[in-house]
C-alpha cells in the first residue's frame, strides 16, 4: 500500500476515537497562546497559577506531536514525523500520579492519548505502578516513544540521546533544564515548561523574565480570571484557603517572594476598576530612565477632596532613544508635569549633553524627583495602608512589579524589575507637589537646544 494511502485511512480511523482529545480539548486564550508561541519559540515557560490548565496544555501539545493528529484550529508548531520526548516532573511518584495519568489515563480511562494509540510500554523498577517509556502510534504508520523521568533522578539521568520535545511540568533546577535543553540541540527540538512559581524568584524563573523578548525564548502569564472553567464561588474558595504571599503564586502565576515584599499590602486593598479620570482633578507623571532596562513612566490622577492617588496609566520600553520615550509621553498630555530619577542629570553618552537635556530637546521638560529611598517607599507604603493610594486593575505591567518587588535576607531592595516601581515613588514623592489639572494646563515649549545630530528641534 503507498504510504499517501495508508497515512489516511490511519488517520481516518483515529478521527473516529473515543476520547480523542482534538474533539474534548477546547483551549482558552491563554493555553492558545501558549501553543502559537511554539511557531518560533524553542523554548516556552507556561507562568501560570495553580488550576489554571498549564500542565494539560503542555501535555495535549505532547499527544498532538506524538500522534501526529492535530485539530483543525491548530497554529502552534508541527512535527510531520514520529518523536523523541519525555515528560517530567519532581519526584517518581509525582509523575506518576500527575503527569502520567493525565497523558495514558488510569485503566480504562483514556488520557491526552487515546488508549488505542499505545503500542506498547514498560515499567519502572522500584516505584509501583509508574511507567518508564510508552510507544505510541503515529498517523504515518511509524511509532513515538515517550519516557517518563522526574527531576529528583538528577542530571545524569536526563544525559543520553536527543529529544524532539521535552514536557517539564513544575520547577526543575536549572542543571536539569540545561541537560534538557542540550537534548533538544541537535535536533531543534522544543523545551515545555509549565509551573507555578512557588520558589519565588529563582535562576529558573530568571532564565525566562529577564530576557523575555527574542533568543527563541517566550513567557506566557495566566491567573485565575483567565480560566473559563472557573467560577467566582471556586475562586474565592480557593483565595480564603491561601496565606496572602501564596495568592501571588497560585492565583496570579507571579513569583512568590513572602515577608520580603516592599508593599505588603493586599492586592484587593489597592485594585479599582477602570473609570473616567475628572478634569479637574491634579495630574502628574513619573520617569525611570533605561536602555537595556526599560525606560518607564507611572501617571497619577489625585482626587484633592479625598486625598486619593490613583495609578491611571504605564508605559515602559527598552532599547528607544530619549526622543522615542518622549513621543509616547507627551501622546499621554504634553501639560502633565513630569518628574524623573535625578541620575538623569547625569552626562549622557552622546556629545556630553544628559539625558535630561535629550528629553528637553525632544519637547518634555522634566523635574527632578526626590531619590531617597527609603523614605520615598515608606511614603508610597503609608498611602497604600492608608487606602490613599489605588490602581487601575487592567495596569498588568504594574501589578507584575508589585508582586515581584521584593528585599533581600539583609533588608535590601533588589533591583531587579523595580522600573514601574522607582517611577510610581518618583511621582508620589515629587509629582504630587507639581500636579495640576486639565484645566490648568499650559502650553509646554520646547527648549531651543542646538543639536548636530540630526535631530530636529
């Protein structure tokens, strides 16, 4: 039979399965986004809290490529031959009970892969009832192997051949991750890790967030609110049950960094839903300059009756020259006074002019914030608590900060994704006292600052 042939009528009779899960899986946004980013990402982190469907996403995607049998609506990447893969997580048993029912099921219990589909699989000595590899077979006719492993065999065992894809549900360590991505090397293969980052900021998380953008590395973020199957009643059930630290982790999928936080304050004294920001209402905005670090800007709106600051708008940005950033301010209310980190007086790199001045000639004209720390914190910190301070709840670059904006064993504030933060403390501190509103806007001009090059002015 002619291989064309035969690849359809195989394909033809796995479509009719009971339990083929291109019929039962139906993805949310985030889960989509997740298997797109595959396309041109050979590495992807599932930052995702607990309940949400990060450790069946990854292993649907793994039923897809080993079986060969994608859905109709499927965008991610695409293996047109059999695999080499592996699926793991902490500990033997815990692969065991998790990851290894959710992919081959439980006696008669169809897992991500239709029973129909294992042509064969072997035991693992010394842990009753867990699966050491399974063949599973592909619509071309040919068969995949998946093992299953877990991160307490340590290193050595991930070591050995290449691997087309690897599923790695949960934090591993980093020495782990790199056998596995050196498993991957040689073959283009894809590394999938999808966890709840219970350790907090850890070299694993890093290896993703601190260079989210390009090197064939990609993040995607989910909570609770973006699980459909969800409802509000499990949702605060599952909230009431948490200590406030956790609820970053296994709600929102944000690093959990416990009493090191610099705003210990709940999320839910702070968050307000998005309204229409009164004109006659003080307005100002606040800078942290960068270039491999972002450039970002925090806008405050003050309701002088109440004494309220609300966090009404963000902006941050990397590698943009000053003229960059102050087209994107401006666009927000050239009248907004603005306030920035005072290290922005400091010379700059181009024809010894500071980057105050590069700002100056590109029409926004700063103030310079107050820079004591710890003050400035312990300021922003007492409006919080006071219920003075509040933010838009749809700030997600924002509230990615706060969660994460944490000190160290010694009491020191880490100055590692702080820039949203330095510039909400910079307005705070300076900007209120220079806040006006809409309608006592004025017209800003720009500074006649003779350039030669090629800028215009």
């Amino acid at each position: 039979m002619e291989p064309k042939l035969r690849r359809l009528q195989l394909a033809n009779q796995l479509a009719e399965m009971k339990g083929d899960p291109r019929r039962w899986y139906v993805p949310h946004a985030k889960q989509r986004e997740f298997h797109a980013a595959g396309t041109h990402a050979r590495e992807r982190l599932f930052l995702a809290g607990n309940r949400v469907g990060k450790t069946l996403a990854g292993a649907v995607e793994m039923g897809f490529h080993l079986t060969g049998l994608y859905p109709d609506w499927w965008q991610g990447v695409r293996f047109e031959k059999p695999v080499e893969a592996w699926a793991a997580s902490v500990t033997r048993e815990v692969t065991r009970d998790i990851l290894q029912k959710i992919y081959i099921g439980a006696e008669s219990k169809n897992g991500v892969i239709p029973k129909k589909l294992l042509a064969g699989m072997s035991l693992k000595s010394g842990v009753a009832g867990a699966v050491d590899s399974v063949k599973i077979r592909h619509v071309s006719g040919e068969v995949s192997h998946l093992g299953f492993k877990s991160f307490d065999q340590g290193r050595a065992s991930f070591q050995g051949t290449s691997r087309d894809v690897i599923h790695l549900d949960e934090e591993p360590e980093v020495e782990v991750y790199e056998e596995c991505l050196l498993r991957t090397l040689t073959v283009g293969g894809h590394v999938m890790l999808t966890m709840t980052p219970l350790l907090g900021l850890t070299d694993m998380v890093r290896h993703f967030t601190d260079e989210e953008r390009g090197k064939g590395k990609v993040v995607v973020r989910a909570g609770w609110s973006d699980a459909t199957h969800l409802d509000t009643n499990m949702v605060e059930g599952l909230r009431k049950s948490l200590r406030p630290h956790e609820v970053l982790a296994r709600e929102f999928g944000e690093p959990a960094v416990g009493r090191g936080r610099v705003y210990p304050v709940e999320e839910k004294n702070l968050r307000v839903p998005r309204f229409g920001i009164p004109a006659h209402w003080k307005r100002c905005v606040g800078v942290d300059f960068g270039w491999s670090n972002p450039t970002a800007a925090v806008w405050l709106a003050q309701d002088m009756e109440a004494d309220i600051v609300y966090v009404t708008d963000v902006y941050w940005a990397s590698e943009r020259v000053p003229a960059e950033h102050a087209a994107e301010i401006l666009r927000r209310g050239a009248w907004i006074p603005a306030v920035c980190d005072p290290a922005g007086q400091a010379i700059g790199q181009k024809d010894g002019v500071s980057i105050v001045e590069m700002y100056a000639a590109a029409g926004l004209r700063f103030d310079l914030a107050d820079n004591a720390v710890e003050a400035g914190l312990m300021q922003v910190l007492e409006r919080m608590r006071q219920g003075k301070l509040r933010v838009f709840e749809d700030l997600d670059g924002w509230w990615r900060e706060f969660r994460v904006y944490h000190r160290d064993s010694k009491g020191r504030v880490m100055k590692r994704d702080d820039h949203l933060m330095d510039a909400t403390r910079y307005a705070v501190v300076s900007g209120l006292a220079l806040a006006r509103s809409e309608g006592e806007r004025k017209d800003v001009k720009r500074l006649p600052v003779r350039r030669n090059d090629g800028w215009t002015i």
